[in-house]
C-alpha cells in the first residue's frame, strides 16, 4: 500500500518557468498538461509528499480554463502520481509499485490471481562486472564494478522469468545481503536506500531459448521466449538499474495500457 505523502510547510514549489502549450497539437491540452507535470515530477522538481501548485495556479500559468486543468489532474491521480488532500492540496504521491511497474506479470491461466507477486529464487547476488550495454545504460565509467542479480521468478512453482539486473554499487551498497525471495525490489530501493523509481523505459524482443535459458525456464532450447531490456530512472532522469529478462512465451503476457 502506499505511504500518504507527508505535508510539507510553506508554498508550493513554482513551475520555474512557463512553458507554453501548443493548442494546434493533435494532443488536447488536458493530456498535454499531464504530461508536462509527470515530467516535472520525474525531473525532482516536485519531490514526493510536496505540494504542487493548485489549480488556479495552474490555470494561470497556462492561460488555460479551470476544466482542463481539473482533468488533468484527475488522470494524475488515477494514474497514482499525485493524491488530493481535502483542504490542504495536492501533493506527488509516492509511487504505488505493485499497481504500476509490476504488473508486466500476467500469468497464462486466468485461475491465477491478479497482483500475485512471484517469488525469487537468487542464484547469484553479489559484484560483478557489468557487460558493455549495462555500463552503458547505467552511465557507468569503464572496468567499474556493479552490483548483480541473477534469479528466476516463479509463480505457484512454474518457473516465468529469468533475469539479471545490474546496480550501481554506489547507491546500493548493501543490498546483496538483504532477502529479495518474496520481496518486490523496487520498494526496497525506495525504503531502504532511498531511491525511488519514477520511470522506466523498456524494450521488448522474440528471442529462441538458449541451452541456459531452457534449463532455467525448464523448456526446450529452440522455445520462444519474451526478451525485455529495462533501464529504470530516479528522480532527475538517473539510470539506476538495467535489467535484462526472459519470459516464458507460453505462460507469459505483457500488459500495456494506452490512453
């Protein structure tokens, strides 16, 4: 469950400056605001628990009407990215990881429960050194060391997922030592190195099992398998972890939501 943000003191933190929305877009304004504000969020203008600027504030700014703004700020709060406090404002709300990030699981069988997270079975977690697109993804400096994971994610015992994800040591010292088995990961980024995610990107590709990846999955070398490269940020666009997986093709969905 997310944590309620905490109430900071004194006025909001401003838009800094004012940027224009483009009413010839193909774009309506509402979406165009939304995005801009999850920008802003990502980017650490506003950080978790502070208050943004109110609607009227908002309406001014962009010199558009109190309707546009309001829908924007009703998907932002769907969406989990910020909460409303009746009489106090609108704050960035910490980031609800069970109903956004990690959800791409989706079981074959649709007797399987919605948000049953797998659990982990850890056959490495320590330092390594990182293959070239890692340091690469992680802005990492050349013949430095990361922290690896290497797991297999498993639902009611079926194995689903094979992956390794690559960190850097810098900020997550420690956390080789800490029990991930039946533990989301990136809550524990947030609460115990405070490092929370706010975006990531991803790439999705077929890929045919390897000789390992058969054995991992427990499916024939030569099977389909979902390959994902993700490379998730914290606040001000870091890459913080670069994660390589590979899902099971016959009990493995990917869910996107497109609005």
């Amino acid at each position: 469950m997310a944590k309620s943000p905490t109430v900071s003191s004194g006025p909001p933190t401003s838009l800094g400056s004012i940027e224009e929305l483009d009413p010839s877009s193909y774009l309506p304004l509402y979406h165009q605001l939304k995005e801009l504000l999850k920008a802003r969020i990502s980017a650490g203008v506003w950080k978790i628990g502070q208050m943004i600027p109110s609607e009227n504030e908002l309406a001014t700014t962009f010199g558009i009407s109190s309707g546009t703004v309001k829908k924007a700020l009703f998907e932002l709060v769907r969406d989990g990215v910020i909460v409303r406090r009746q009489g106090k404002g609108t704050f960035v709300a910490r980031p609800d990881f069970k109903r956004s990030f990690f959800r791409f699981f989706r079981h074959s069988s649709r007797q399987d429960a919605e948000g049953v997270i797998p659990i982990s079975t850890v056959l490495f977690s320590g330092t390594a050194n990182p293959p070239a697109r890692a340091r690469e993804a992680l802005n990492l400096v050349k013949d430095s060391r990361c922290l690896m994971i290497k797991r297999i994610r498993s639902l009611r015992d079926a194995p689903l997922m094979f992956e390794h994800i690559y960190l850097p040591q810098a900020i997550f010292r420690g956390l080789e030592k800490i029990d991930i088995s039946q533990e989301l990961l990136y809550p524990i980024y947030d609460s115990q190195f405070n490092t929370p995610i706010v975006w990531a990107e991803e790439f999705l590709e077929p890929r045919l099992a390897s000789g390992e990846i058969g054995r991992y999955l427990e499916i024939t070398p030569g099977d389909p398998v979902i390959f994902i490269e993700r490379i998730a940020y914290t606040f001000g666009d870091v890459p913080v972890e670069f994660r390589c997986s590979y899902g099971r093709g016959d009990r493995f969905r990917y869910h996107i939501e497109l609005r």
